[in-house]
C-alpha cells in the first residue's frame, strides 16, 4: 500500500492544480473543462456512456482472446522448429511497422462494418507482446534442466508440458499485461473507422459536437478500462503462478 501513496497525492495535487488553473484563469468549458465539469458530464451521460461502453468491452475482450490463441500457435511453432522461427520472426517485425489507423480503413473495405473487421485491429494491436514475450519465455529455460530430462529419456512434448510451459507463464502473462491495455486502445480506434455503438465512435461525436468535458469523461473511462484490464491480468496471473510471485516476494 505505501509504494501507491506518492502517485496518489501526486495525481491528487495534478487534479486540484488543474480546478484551480481553470477557474483562476476562466477558461471556457468548451476549450478545456476542469475535473469537477467533467464529473458533472460523465454523471449526466451515464447512461448514454454505459451504452457505448458494452461493445467496446465485448470487442476488446473477443479480439484479446483471438490475440492469446494466436500467439499461444506462432510461439509454440518458432519454439518447435529453427526454420519456422526464421520465417515467421521478421513478419512479426514487420507486422508492427503497419500503422493500424491507416489498416482499419482497409479492413472496414474488404470486411464490412461488421465485427469482424474489429476484432481483426484488435488481435493485431495485441498478438505482438504476447507472442515475443511467450517465446522469449520459451528460450529462456535453464538448459540444464533440458539436459537432465533428455538424459532421464523424457521426449519433446513431456519437456515442453513439465518444463517450458511453466517456466514461461511469467513472460506470457507480462505480454498479456500490455496486450490487455492495448485491447481497449485497439478496439476504441477500430470504432473510428465505422460503427454505430462504441465508446470509439462516442469521442467522434462528441469532438465534433464541441462537448469537451465528454470527451474528457470517456477518455477516464478508456483509461479506467485499460487500468482494469491490466488488474484482472495481474489477478489471473497471481491465480495460475503463486511460485512465481512468492519468489518475488521472497528476493524484495
């Protein structure tokens, strides 16, 4: 609890500079809003909020699952052979030097203004960390571990399924970590591109409409999101590795 009290009072004394600065210099609402309008904003547009916030969570959430077994399949598949690494290695380089807001419109083309092109952007935003940080785990087992279960006659699938896969869950789940925050990100973009509901598509509407302190509201709800996500990843994470964490714990 005490290495969480410093950025607290500090995003306290951000948010009460903020309300200050606003109201000492009467800054118009429309340019920037201060923090208590924005809360006034957000509680007289719960429920139009909580209407786009449902398929942006729904989106996020399918096209992070899709984002998992994908990367669960391409990291498993350079892990097992040298020659599938060295092919599918720079794609994945590759695969993240295509800006995503220029690929939506393609994918809203060819695809429709469905769900599926959504959750395409979003598997693509999220497959990338899961995938490296997985196969790092991967390559990062003790050899000599490797080396004791091959003398002890023990094949491939069983030093995978005793050996590799445990020692890689803390790297998996760090992946999985950003691919969570990048989900939400993921899916509000994909919603720019075309959609009638989506907290995407809410920030289009209400930027074009000039309401600010919205804008602001939805932007803290994304956020708040993405914190969550983060959180329900860490949660999972401390489930499935208890080894793990109490190692942590006992080195700090």
């Amino acid at each position: 609890m005490k290495q969480h009290i410093f950025p607290i009072l500090f995003g306290f004394l951000v948010l009460l500079t903020w309300q200050f600065s606003v109201s000492f210099f009467h800054i118009e609402q429309w340019i920037l809003p201060s923090p208590i309008q924005i809360i006034d904003s957000f509680w007289q547009s719960r429920s139009l909020i909580f209407f786009h916030l449902v398929p942006t969570i729904f989106e996020a959430s399918i096209g992070l699952i899709g984002a998992i077994f994908i990367s669960i399949f391409i990291a498993i598949l350079m892990e097992r052979s040298q020659v599938m690494k060295k092919i599918i290695y720079p794609f994945l380089i590759i695969s993240q030097t295509i800006p995503f807001i220029i690929l939506a419109p393609l994918l809203t083309l060819w695809f429709g203004f469905g769900l599926l092109p959504k959750i395409i952007i979003i598997a693509l935003v999220c497959f990338f960390p899961i995938t490296i940080n997985l196969f790092d785990g991967f390559q990062g087992v003790d050899p000599s571990i490797l080396r004791l279960l091959n003398s002890m006659g023990a094949n491939q699938k069983q030093i995978f399924r005793l050996v590799k896969w445990p020692a890689s869950l803390p790297a998996f789940f760090s992946g999985l970590r950003i691919a969570a925050a990048y989900s939400i990100l993921g899916a509000v973009v994909s919603e720019w591109m075309g959609a009638d509901r989506g907290l995407g598509i809410l920030l289009i509407r209400s930027t074009k409409s000039y309401l600010t302190d919205r804008v602001f509201a939805v932007i803290g709800i994304i956020t708040i999101l993405s914190i969550a996500s983060v959180l329900i990843v860490e949660i999972i994470a401390r489930l499935s590795i208890p080894w793990h964490f109490n190692k942590l714990r006992v080195k700090s």
